[in-house]
C-alpha cells in the first residue's frame, strides 16, 4: 500500500465549478500535512498548510481527518490559473524525517 | 533573491557516464534535500543534509553520492549513470527539518540515461 495515495484524475472542470480532491495516508503517527501545487514541467510550491480544526486561504479549503487518515483540498470558484497538479503531502519524524509526497492529482479548468 | 538554483537544466547521459547536479540556495536556509520524481510517483527523497557538514541517505540512495560544500550548496553525484536513474531530480531547502517548515524548490533538471 502507498504512504499517501491520491486519485490521479484529472478533474476536467468548467471555471467556476466546485472541486476537491481527497488524499489517504497509512502511517497514524504523521504529524503535519500540507498540499503542493506543481504546474506542468515546473517545481512543487506550497499551497497550504493543513490543520487539524481545517483552514481556508480564499477559495482553498484544507480539511484534516486524523481519525480516518484523511485529507481534503476545496476549490471553489474554480479559475483557468487553478489547472495544475495538487500534491498531498505527509511529514513523517523519526528514522529520517521526511516529507512524503502523494503521486497528485491534476486539474484542468476549461473556460 | 534567486531562491534555489540548479544546474544543469537539462542532461543527456550514456550507461556508465558520470556527472554531478549543482544546487544553491540563498534563503540562509540550514536543510537541503535531493528529490526525483517518476511518472505516476510521489517526489522520493534521494539524500538530505539536516545542516552544514551532515548528510544523510533518504528512501533512494542507491547509486548516488552527496557533498553539502557549504551552507549554499549541497550536490548530488551519479558516479555510474544507469537508464533506471532517467528522471526530473528536483533540490529543495528549508530553515530546518522539521515538519513545520516550507520546503523551497528548485526548477529541476531533466536528466536521460540511453
């Protein structure tokens, strides 16, 4: 089993459309949780952080399930510069504190 | 602020060829860390550098090398070039290993083994 496994997509949605992309990961002692975004043929940025009570950044909202080991990306609103591929992303401490990235999800917002 | 640069963009090599990926940072950052990414995976941490004059193997190591020059710099060596090392090799650096910090990346170098 994948540490973080993501649904591939793509998401094909029309601008302005609702979107959310869900991220599973298997080791319960992960400690912080972030999404990436990386557009085509370029390096992962940060998106946002993820936080156990949820948080929002405009359109984004991040929601955090520790029970059930899962996390959820929200875009509403969707514009044409959201397409690009979503990255969850784990932090693991101990052994070699690592960060551990899910394969992504892309998305492609069509006028 | 250049933020973090890599050399070379782009690389070709043959089985058995040598060479040497260039990272800089200039955010005083005290961790570096060297990623590939594959089609269809996750960003595999290759080697890591938890401050100057460390560094450590991540989930991939096996036929790469490191040097942390200074705190700018952190190189990763291919002394062996195989087809299986085809992959875009991403630099990152943050403050500090912790799992708070933002890690920054590089624009990544889109490296063929024939």
């Amino acid at each position: 089993r994948k540490e973080v496994e993501q649904d591939p997509g793509p998401f094909n949605v029309p601008e302005g459309a609702t979107v959310a992309f869900n991220c599973t990961y298997s080791n319960s002692a992960s400690q912080s949780f972030f999404w990436y975004r990386q557009d085509c043929r370029k390096e992962p940025k940060l998106l946002m952080s993820v936080y156990s009570s949820g948080n929002e950044d405009g359109r984004f909202t991040a929601q955090l399930n520790r029970a059930s080991q899962y996390i959820s990306l929200l875009i509403r609103d969707s514009k044409l510069s959201d397409s690009a591929t979503y990255l969850c992303v784990v932090w693991e401490a101990g052994g070699y504190n690592k960060l551990i990235f899910g394969a992504g999800t892309r998305l492609a917002v069509h006028p | 602020n250049a933020g973090v640069t890599q050399t070379p963009k782009f690389q070709v090599l043959k089985t058995g060829q040598s060479m040497t990926l260039q990272c800089a940072q200039d955010m005083n950052h005290n961790s570096m860390y060297w990623y590939r990414q594959d089609p269809g995976m996750g960003l595999r941490l290759i080697y890591y550098s938890a401050s100057e004059g460390t560094t450590d193997k991540g989930e991939v190591p096996n036929g790469y090398n490191v040097s942390r020059l200074n705190k700018r710099e952190f190189s990763l060596r291919l002394e062996s070039a195989a087809p299986s090392q085809t992959s875009v090799y991403f630099c990152a650096s943050s403050e500090a290993i912790a799992g708070s910090d933002e890690q920054y990346f590089g624009p990544g170098t889109r490296l063929t083994v024939t």
